[in-house]
C-alpha cells in the first residue's frame, strides 16, 4: 500500500488546492522518542529536559493533564537510560481499586486473603533494576503511600501477608494530572511523599498548549490508522485543519487521535472536511470570538461590544467544558459563583445541534 506521499505526489496538483498536504513526521525517533510527536518549543523544552535526566537515578514526576503523553514520556526515559536493557513496568494506580493495588504493587504470599490460593509477585519486585511507572499517583490512598515512601527512601518493602523484607533497585518515575502540591494542602497527599517525588518535576504541555503540533500529529495518526483500518485518506481540508487548530481539545493527544482514526474509518472519501469533524468541534467553533472587532464610521458603542464579547467568552468556555461550571469558571479564571451570576445575566443555556 502506498503511504500518502507517495499517493499525494501522484495526484493532480489542481485538486490540493484547498487542501493540507499531510507533513512529516519530525524525527524524533532518531533521539529515542518514539511516538512521541512535536516540534514546538514547548516539546523541545520536554526533550531537551528527559535528554539531562533520562540517565540518572532521580525520581522523576511527570505532572499534566489526561491525555499529554506522561506514559509516552516515561518510557522514553527509560529507553534512553542505563536501565533500558531492564523490565520497565507501568501501573495505573487509579484504574485499581484499593483492596486489590497494594498485592499489584508488593505482591502476596499464599493465603494472604481469600482468594491468595498461590504467592504472586508484585510490580516493584518485577521491576528490579529497571523503571515502574506509578502512572495516577495522586490517587494513592495515604496508607499506599507510606509503603511507597519506604520503597522510595530504603529500596525495600514486604509482601501483603508476609514477613520477609524484600529490597529492589529500581527507579520510580511517577506521573498525575492532579495538583500534589494542592492536594498535599488539602490532606490527601502525603506532604513526605510529594517532596521525595518532587526532585525532577517535569510539566508536559496541553495540546492547546502546543497548537503547531496539531497538524504533524494529524498526519502522523492518519498514516497510523491507515495502515491499521487498511485505509487510503490522505488529505484535509484547509478549513477542516484550521478547526482542529482553533479547537481547545480538552482530552488532549489522546482526544485527537481518537477523532482522526474515527474519520479515517468512516471517511469514505480521500479527504477530510469539514462535514467530517464531529460536532462538538464545530459547536466550539461556531462560539469562537473574534480576535478583532471592526468600529464603523458611525462609532461603536463600547460597553455593548465589551459585554457581547464576555458573552462569547464566557460560551465558548461552557461548550469546551460540555457546561460543567466548575470547569468553565476555572478556564476564565473566575468563582463559580461569578461564573453562575453571568450566565444568568446573558440568559445564556446549552444549545442541542
């Protein structure tokens, strides 16, 4: 099967007129970032970071919203390591329910619990000499945290019903979309914790963050899902990109790969238009203000232009968050309270398309 340069250069020029042509992947791989797709300084700067610390021993927290790539990231770390030739080991600590991540991460003995009919090996204990990723730290409960704690500060701990001590080597790279430092505030996360995590924080950048990525994402996860849905699509609209572009993405790269392998398998067509992107993307689009506002000969009237214009600001943050207030007053930086009153005053409410 073609790939899409070799089916773009074959094609009338005429037809692209309107058209992105897909770009390049930027090399990355070349630098041990596989997968991992961006050249905006936003991404350089994570690159040029994991480069200093991929071959030391710190632990490393990774802190960003859902959907930034923390798990991409981490294992670029530990690719580019002296570990790499050691098991790297990811754990959601969030997707487990409590009762049962404390066997996951230090493992169980025989008849430990109901249901311990063998002893089973624990994730650090797996993980030795190489990397575990503690993917959701942040929703550890504290009694997790101190058995963590102990692993971070001595390099041992003791399986669930057992008495041996077990030491390991391995480093921890831990990753949240929470707040520690907040939750620490709030009780949730232990203070001791946060500051044995916090060596090399590293912040990865929301996708809204890093806009000129958008476009080699878009046709980095196009050949993606071509090959995999045995597809030949190969071209966006130039209106259809610029939406993406304008587009907030509150899921992040996982949010957007997701979409253009949906259009990918259901476009029946070689290119991707307007008509294709879902809606709620061009619900968003349709609220989105505009930069500039045009005064007529005639004057304008500055207090209904500044009021229409909170009006589309503060839209255009309810569609983006599907109408969660709480969201919303957080992304125009206001109470919620604030927020409520403002709605009430615009008689704005949801719009069904």
């Amino acid at each position: 099967m073609q790939n899409a340069a070799q089916r773009k250069s074959n094609s009338d020029p005429s037809e692209a007129k309107d058209t992105c042509q897909l770009l390049p992947t930027p090399l990355n791989e070349e630098h041990g970032f596989k997968d991992i797709i961006g050249q905006s300084k936003k991404m350089r700067e994570v690159f040029d970071l994991v480069e200093k610390v991929a071959d030391c021993d710190s632990t490393i927290l990774l802190n960003g919203e859902t959907g930034t790539g923390k798990g991409l990231v981490a294992k670029a770390i530990h690719l580019k390591s002296k570990r790499k030739k050691k098991p790297y080991i990811s754990i959601n600590c969030g997707a487990i329910p409590e009762n049962l991540l404390e066997s996951e991460l230090f493992g169980h003995v025989r008849g430990a619990f109901t249901g311990a009919t063998s002893s089973k090996q624990g994730k650090f204990e797996l993980a030795d000499g190489g990397t575990i990723l503690l993917d959701e730290i942040g929703d550890m409960s504290p009694d997790l945290q101190v058995k963590v704690l102990k692993v971070l500060e001595e390099g041992e701990f003791e399986q669930v019903g057992g008495a041996k001590t077990i030491k390991v080597d391995v480093r921890i790279i831990a990753a949240t979309h929470r707040d520690l430092c907040e939750e620490v505030q709030k009780g949730n996360f232990r203070e001791d914790l946060y500051y044995r995590l916090y060596v090399i924080p590293l912040m990865l950048p929301s996708l809204k963050e890093r806009k000129s990525d958008i476009p080699y994402l878009v046709s980095y996860f196009i050949e993606q899902s071509n090959q995999k849905n045995d597809r030949q699509l190969d071209e966006v609209a130039e209106d259809a990109m610029a939406m993406m572009m304008s587009y907030a993405w509150p899921g992040n790269v996982r949010e957007l790969k997701n979409m253009v392998e949906r259009m990918v398998v259901l476009n029946g067509s070689a290119k991707i238009t307007v008509a294709d992107l879902p809606v709620e993307l061009k619900k968003a689009h349709k609220h989105e203000p505009t930069s500039t506002i045009e005064i007529s000969d005639e004057g304008i009237c500055l207090n209904s232009a500044v009021t229409e214009f909170e009006k589309a600001l503060i839209l255009q943050s309810l569609e983006k968050t599907k109408w969660v207030k709480n969201k919303a007053a957080k992304l125009l930086q206001l109470n919620r309270t604030t927020l409520v009153e403002k709605i009430k005053r615009h008689q704005l409410q949801p719009c069904n398309i």
